[in-house]
C-alpha cells in the first residue's frame, strides 16, 4: 500500500510518500518539508496568520514534489492520511482541506490523523521496537510521556504543567538574543560552556512526578540576565540552561519507563534533536537496562513520513473518515 501523508499542523508543510504492507513494516519513498523559518525569524516566534497564509502558497508544491521524487502519481497512491489536530486551526485547515480536495477527486480512502500519534510512531519509521515501549515527546508544543502499547493504543503518563521544553529553549534563545528557532542555537553555543557556571533551579512537580514544568527556569535566565547586565558568558549560560532542562526530563522519563516495564526509550519532536539530551538520556536509560531509539533529524521534527504511518496501520484495516471531519485545535489523544 502507498500512503500519502499530509502535515501542516504548525509553521512546517511537508508530504511524504511511504510504502506498507503491514503495520510498523514501512519504507519512505519520498520525504518533503518547507519550513517558514525565514517567515517568522523576526517576530521571534511562530505567528498563526503568517503560518496559514505561508501553507497556502506551499502545501500544494510540496505534495508534488513529494509524488516526483518518489516517481508517483497521485493514481498510483491507495490512501491518503492528514493531520487533522492539534495544532494551530488556520494551519490545520489548509492541509485537511487540500487533502479532502484530492480524494474527492481521486476516490481514494482519506484518514485524518493526530499529530502527537505521528510524534509518538515516529521512531518506528527507521527502527523495529518492541511494543510497549515509552515514548517522550518534546517539542515546541508539546512535552509529555507516552506508553505506545500497540498501534492506536496510548496511554499519556505525564506531561507539562505549563511550557513546552523546546518553547523554553526558543524563549531563552529570545531572551539571549539568539535568534529563532533557539533550540539549535543554544545546543550548538553549549558546547562551549561551562554547565554548572550559572545557578538555576530543576523544578519538580510535587505529587506528579512523571510531569514537567519549564516556566520557573525560563523566568530564573530573565533575572540572570538582568542582574548580570552584560557581564555573562553567554555559552556558560547557555550550557547552564540546557544542562537543567536535559535533567528535568530524563527524571521523569527514567521513573516512567521504570514503572511501565519498557526496554525501550524512544525520543521524538523537534527537541530530540539537541545533542545533550541524547548523550545524556542514552547513559540514563542504560543505567535501569533500557535501550534508547530517536529518530534522524527529519523525523525528530515535524514531517509527513510520521503522519503517513499514523494512518496507515488504519487504513491497512480498511478504514477511512468521511469528508466532512473537522480540525480541531486541541484534538486529544
Ligand atoms: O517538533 P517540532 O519541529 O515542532 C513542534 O511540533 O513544535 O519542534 C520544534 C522545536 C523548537 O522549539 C526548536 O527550538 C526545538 O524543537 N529544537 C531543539 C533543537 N532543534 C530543534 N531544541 C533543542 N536542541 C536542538 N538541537
Ligand atoms: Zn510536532
């Protein structure tokens, strides 16, 4: 079966073609994505007008040049999944309606999907992972511990009680003056400081210890650098910053792990990508007997490869949704 997934949840359009004949046994035949770094770059932060109205422009390209490098048609394909939540409603509605659009067209059987599942299988895309296994997703939305027990079978163990990991590393990045998105930037400016130069707090969430809290951090590098007025080595705080946000995840992620008898770690959304927090949790995770799994760079970030899977083991099943389904802003789990 070849599956044409659709993804424009956030700041990021993308198509992918991927081929299947049994759930979680996958090949990615083609995997496209445009950014719109360079749209939002100067408001510091995504910006959901410029986000749709960017998508608009793009999404349609992206599918073809998807259907090209995979060397397809769009007869050639059997289903077509799309993510329909959660994510910014003006974004979603671009991708969901593009994609009704062609299987109105075409006939062909339509899935809408939810962007966290795409998140959470991710790591199966490169790799074979027994099943249950914890998955931690951590990006610019969302930061939370997942049990994957089967396919469509997830159970949310904890998450964060106010901003996303990679929210805070774009807010710091901000607050330093670093430019957007921040998470890379802080990485790469890391790696030449000294993490323990900066004093600044590792919260826990007192009764919930499988949840996250990364405000009261962000808040602490404001005062930081107010009181120190020029006179910090921004690396050092950078390292500094990372290393306490590196900390406050793996806690929780090893307690999680522990508790639901997983072997395996898996790593997902854009955060996954820093390098700190793959050194460091791959030492914690063996440290309780666990194996750590995080995708390559393109699956760690927001992608159709991801959303193409999330569908497929239903469409496999011969499922599809009507044409009428909505996007939903804040679509659970
Ligand atoms: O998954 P993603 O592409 O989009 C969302 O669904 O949010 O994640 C984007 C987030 C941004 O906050 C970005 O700063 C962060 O991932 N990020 C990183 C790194 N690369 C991207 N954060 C820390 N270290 C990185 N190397
Ligand atoms: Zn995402």
């Amino acid at each position: 079966m070849l599956v044409l997934g659709i993804e424009s949840s956030c700041d990021d359009a993308a198509a992918a073609v991927l081929e299947t004949d049994a759930p979680g046994k996958v090949r990615v035949r083609a995997n496209v994505v445009a950014n719109q770094d360079d749209v939002h770059r100067a408001y510091g932060g995504v910006v959901p007008e410029l986000a749709s109205r960017s998508h608009l422009i793009t999404i349609t390209p992206v599918i073809e040049r998807a259907l090209d490098s995979a060397d397809l048609e769009l007869s050639d394909i059997d289903g077509i999944a799309v993510t329909r939540g959660p994510g910014l409603v003006g974004s979603l509605l671009v991708g969901l309606m593009c994609a009704k659009g062609l299987a109105h067209r075409s006939g062909i059987a339509m899935v809408g999907v939810n962007h966290l599942e795409g998140h959470l299988l991710a790591p199966l895309l490169e790799h074979r992972i027994a099943m249950p296994y914890l998955a931690l997703v951590v990006s610019g939305g969302h930061t939370a511990l997942y049990a994957v027990r089967e396919f469509g079978a997830y159970q949310r163990l904890g998450r964060t009680r106010d901003d996303a990991a990679g929210e805070a590393f774009d807010k710091v990045a901000k607050l330093m003056g670093l430019g957007y998105p921040g998470g890379r930037v802080i990485d790469r400016l890391s790696r030449k400081g000294n993490t323990n130069a900066v004093r600044l707090p590792v919260a826990r969430v007192r009764g919930a210890p499988l949840d996250f809290s990364f405000s009261g951090i962000k808040t602490a590098v404001a005062l930081v650098l107010k009181q120190h007025d020029g006179a910090l080595v921004p690396a050092d705080l950078a390292a500094s910053f990372q290393e306490r946000v590196v900390e406050m995840l793996i806690r929780p992620t090893l307690t999680a792990a522990s508790q639901i008898g997983a072997r395996t770690i898996a790593l997902t959304g854009g955060v996954a990508a820093n390098s700190r927090l793959r050194l460091k949790l791959e030492h914690a995770a063996a440290s309780i007997g666990c194996g750590l799994v995080a995708p390559s760079f393109q699956y760690c970030t927001d992608n159709a490869a991801m959303i193409a899977l999330a569908g497929s083991y239903r469409l496999l099943r011969g499922e599809k949704d009507p044409l009428d389904i909505d996007a939903e802003a804040s679509l659970a789990l």
